[in-house]
C-alpha cells in the first residue's frame, strides 16, 4: 500500500540539505539490500540544490556510485552545451564530480545530438533506453526507479507534463514529446504519468509561496488533468519535501510538525 508523507523544513537551503541527506541514506539502504540502485533527477532551482548539498557532503562517500544508476524525469530539448539543460547542471552540481560508471548515466538526447532536432525520434529513443533496463522483475517496459526526484510549478506541472496537455491524457507511452510547453524553453521530452508511477519512491520538492497552491490543492485530491503533479504517486512512498512558505496553504488535516 503506498503512503505519502510531507514533512515541512524552515528555509529552501535548509530543505535542499535535508534531501539530501535523506538521499544518501535511501540509496545506501537500498544498494545494501540489493546491490545496485536506481535514482531519476530532476531540474529546477530546489532539485539542483539538493545535488549540491550532496557533492558538498562527506556522506556522499558512502554511496557506492559504480552502482548507481542514473536517469532524468524530462529533459529540455536543447543543444548538448546549453545551460537550460538539466543533464548539463547535473553534471556541474554533482555527477562530474563522483565516480559512475559512465554506462550507468541515461541522458536524453539533446537537440543537436544523434536524432538532430527529431523530438518525436528523441523521445521514442530514451523510452527504448527504459525498456532495456527494464527487467522481469518490473512487469513492463519502465524499470521500477528506487528513488525519482520532482519539482513541481506553480500551475500544478510537474516532469513536463502540464495541465490539460497532451501529455497528461498519456497511458500507453512511457515518455513522450513535448511542444509548446507554458514556459521556456518550449519544446523538451519527458516521462509521463504512467512511468513516473513505476517508481518505488517519488520525492517532490518544492519551495516557494508560488507552489502554495499548487501544493494544496494536490494534496486535497485534485484530478490529475487539471493538476498533473496529483497524478505524480510512488509506487511504495511519495514524499513531499517543502519549506514553509511551499507549504503555507495546507490545511490542518495535512500540516505535519516542521522539520
């Protein structure tokens, strides 16, 4: 049976630190469970935070990294080289700095790599990369990720998967094209629903009065097409990690004791 739980930290830089505290302790109890581990990153301001309080950390000697697989929830479509690109800052805040196993890291093709600007192809690529991960173990054509990290807007999307796009009404494909994205850049790839799903863990971070809402009304039980974040479940836990301005609009019934 799958739990949520929320848990509510002073301050973004105070979250970020905390997450990824939580992260080496997750992926150590998992690779001593099993020997290998799976995690999905995420962009965004918190979701690189929580990867450079991570490389900054001593405790992140503790995670065997050569067992360490690595994927992205979507992916800008942009050149390889761009700063908008969440490969690129990943690397920067952390990936470039520990030892994977190269084989291991899963990027999405960036817009002036081997399928040009073929979004669709691009797309069709990394859910091939899934299901080739993917073993009998997890039922399906997307790998069962031990841990997947989110963000999420303030107009409730999350991965890139917006409200009311095409996206969002997906069940059959685990990663999809996106176009004409509500914010820059507006073309990218993403996991959809259904795959964000498969994963043990989902961690959704966010800080900020601007996610208050969004926040809320998730947690209240809002349908998913209108706010794709709701449809954003592990398939074990789904923790949401906030700071207090995040979780300002929560009501009683849902505001935990603050971290």
């Amino acid at each position: 049976m799958s739990k949520t739980e929320v848990v509510v930290y002073a301050n973004q830089d105070i979250l970020a630190a905390a997450a990824a505290a939580r992260l080496v302790t997750r992926l150590v109890d998992v690779q001593a469970a099993k020997g290998s581990a799976s995690l999905v990153l995420t962009g965004g301001g918190t979701g690189i935070a929580v990867l450079s309080e991570l490389q900054a950390s001593s405790a992140r000697d503790a995670i065997d990294w050569s067992r360490l697989d690595i994927y992205w929830g979507d992916e800008r479509f942009v050149p390889a080289d761009s700063d908008e690109r969440n490969e690129k800052q990943a690397r920067e805040a952390l990936l470039d700095h520990v030892p994977l196993d190269p084989k291991r890291v899963h990027a999405i093709a960036p817009s002036d790599g081997e399928f040009g600007d073929d979004v669709d192809a691009a797309a069709a690529a990394y859910a091939e990369v899934l299901a080739s991960q993917a073993g009998p173990e997890d039922h399906g054509d997307v790998p069962s990720f031990d841990i997947m990290l989110l963000g999420l807007g303030g107009e409730g999307h999350t991965a890139s998967v917006f409200p009311e796009s095409p996206a969002v009404y997906e069940t059959e494909r685990s990663v999809v094209a996106v176009r004409n994205c509500p914010k820059p850049p507006p073309t990218r790839v993403s996991l959809t629903l259904p795959a964000i799903r498969r994963a043990q863990d989902v961690w959704l971070l966010t800080a900020g009065e601007a996610k208050a809402d969004a926040v809320a009304l998730a947690l209240a039980g809002a349908g998913e097409v209108q706010l794709p974040v709701a449809g954003a479940r592990g398939h074990r836990r789904t923790l949401w990690l906030l700071d207090r301005a995040a979780a300002g609009k929560l009501t009683k019934v849902y505001q935990p004791p603050t971290a």
